[in-house]
C-alpha cells in the first residue's frame, strides 16, 4: 500500500479552549464634567479572554466613575432676598422705631460678586401716637405787682400744667392762678 496510514483532518470551527478573562490596565481619568461645582469624570478598561464556555468573565465593571470632593466653587454674582416684614415698634408710643431685614445669597466663591446696601433697615415712626403722661403743675411764678398802692389791694401769681396733652392723661387738679388780698 502507498500512502500513510492516516488522516489528518483539520476542523474549521473548533472549540476554544477555555481562558480565564482578564481586564486591562484603568485608562487616564476623563475630563471633569464641570469646570466647578458639583462635578465627576470617569475612566475604563477592557475585559480581554473568557469567550469560550467554561472560561471566566472578568468581575467588577468596566467603568469607574470619581465625584471631586473638593470642587472649586462657582463665582455666583450675589443677591439680596426679598425684605423681611417690619418687626414690631420698639414702644407703643412717643418715639419708636421697627426694623426689617434681608439674607445676602451667593457670592462665596473667589470672582463672585458681593450684596451691595446693608442686611437691615430701620424706620423711626413720624408721628407716633403720644404717651398718657398725668399732668402735674411747674412750681408758682414769682407774685405780680399788687393792684394799688394802698388801701385794699391784691396781686397774682400763675403756674402751668404739664403733660395733659394726650388721651389717657390726668389733668392738673385746681386752679393756675393764686391771688392774695390785702385788706389795708
């Protein structure tokens, strides 16, 4: 007989020998998705073998993502709130005054722009309503000249009362003048 004795056939399809799966190295971390602020990049790899059944995969995932956990902050150009309502008068009445305030926002970052003006206001009351004061009476004027220069003869001294002019107060009692006579 010529020839060999065998065959060899080569099989166009054979089966993968089982390759436990690999990954490769982290590629460079990614651009950071904001120049500031709230911000993250990410980086990946590629799984490499475990193709073929009985083969592994590669655990873990291809991806990895970072949060910056000191971003640089964003310059916000400042705001004032709106004002706050008055607060309640500092008396009930004579001079009083009540004040109102407002929260500057933003601005905490290098470049920002600050609130201009100031954090509160107050208002002075321009016509308060007057406090009862009771009325009392100044000390005597000095005696008026007598009416003659003899005979029966009087003269007058006056005082003024103080604090009546509000609702509520009590009045001087008794009379602004005093008179004496003089009966010679």
């Amino acid at each position: 007989c010529s020839g060999s004795n065998s065959a060899t056939e080569s099989d166009p399809k054979p089966p993968c020998c089982p390759v436990n799966a690999v990954w490769s190295a982290w590629s460079a971390w990614g651009a950071w998705s904001a120049s500031c602020g709230q911000r993250n990049h990410t980086r990946s790899r590629t799984c490499s073998g475990g193709s073929c059944r009985g083969s592994t995969i590669c655990p873990g995932s291809n991806s990895a993502t970072e949060t910056d956990a000191k971003p640089p902050c964003c310059p916000v150009n400042a705001v004032w709130s709106a004002w706050s309502a008055w607060g309640a008068w500092s008396a009930s009445c004579g001079q009083r005054n009540h004040t109102r305030s407002r929260t500057c926002s933003g601005a905490f970052c290098r470049g920002s722009t600050t609130c201009r003006g100031s954090n509160s206001a107050t208002e002075t009351d321009a016509k308060p309503p007057c406090c009862p004061v009771n009325a009392v009476w100044s000390v005597w004027g000095a005696w008026g000249a007598w009416s003659k220069t003899c005979g029966p003869r009087s003269h007058t001294r006056l005082r003024k009362c103080y604090g009546d002019a509000c609702g509520g107060s009590k009045i001087c009692p008794g009379s602004n003048t005093a008179n004496e006579t003089d009966p010679k």
